[in-house]
C-alpha cells in the first residue's frame, strides 16, 4: 500500500478548512484515512498560526515511506521538526491568543471645539474698541482737569 501525506478538505462554502492526514494514495480527497496528523486553517489572519502538525508522528510516516503531496509538503518544512518558521508560529498563535482577552477602551465624548474656537474670535474685536475709548477718554479727562 503507497501512503500518501495529503490534505483533507472539511468546512463548507467559502469557509475551507483542511485536515493533514496519512491515506492510502488510492482513495479519494475527502475519503477514509490511516491517521490524522495535524489542521489548516487559510481563513486564520496570522499566516504563521494557520497550520499545526503533530511533527513526530509526520516523522513517522516520511521515516517509513509516506509521500507528501506538494502542499504538505511546504508545511513539513516550515512547520515540521526542525521547521523553518517555528518561533514565528508561537508568536503568532500567542497573539491569537491574547486577541480574545482585548477589549477596546469606551469612546470618550468627542469635545465641542468649533463653537468655543469662535466665541474667542468674535470677543477679540470687541475688547480692542473699548481699549481705543478708554484711551482717547483719558486725554479728555486731563483736558477738563486744567
């Protein structure tokens, strides 16, 4: 029997999930398989946490002659044991993890700016008139004072 590492395809429309597994090479895609050896997920928004393998039971099957398919294989070798993108996968995978516990801060009103910028402008103007009085009263005062 010639094994195969393939991908299963599962979910439904427009929602693709796949499942690596081991399978006789004469089966179909999505029919009976020897063992389950890890998911993907392209709908996942961190691309390194999209896929998980189990690499010692992949080491397994490679050891006693499975073959992977093309795109299992991509991820046999980011993934797998001595992976390419393994530290990049944590990474993602805890902050996939600390994306559930985030709340965003409540929205503070946002302030009135425009009307309390243009009261400012309009008293300005009236303040200089008064100033302009106040000074030409000064020498009248003097006048009727000698």
């Amino acid at each position: 029997m010639a094994v195969r590492i393939r991908m299963k395809k599962m979910g439904r429309t427009h929602r693709p999930f796949f499942r690596v597994c081991a399978v006789d090479q004469r089966n179909p895609r999505d029919g009976r398989v020897i063992e389950e050896l890890g998911t993907y997920d392209p709908m996942c928004p961190e691309t390194d946490a999209r896929a998980t393998l189990k690499a010692d039971r992949v080491d397994y099957w490679i050891g006693v002659g499975a073959q992977p398919s093309d795109k299992v294989a991509v991820l046999i070798k980011k993934y797998g044991t001595d992976g390419s993108h393994l530290e990049a996968q944590k990474a993602a995978v805890e902050r996939l993890g600390r994306r559930k516990d985030y709340t965003p801060p409540p929205e503070a009103p946002a302030p009135k700016a425009p009307p309390a910028a243009e009261a400012p402008a309009e008293e300005a103007p009236a303040e200089e008139p008064a100033a302009e009085a106040s000074t030409d009263d000064a020498p009248a005062a003097e006048a009727t004072t000698e």
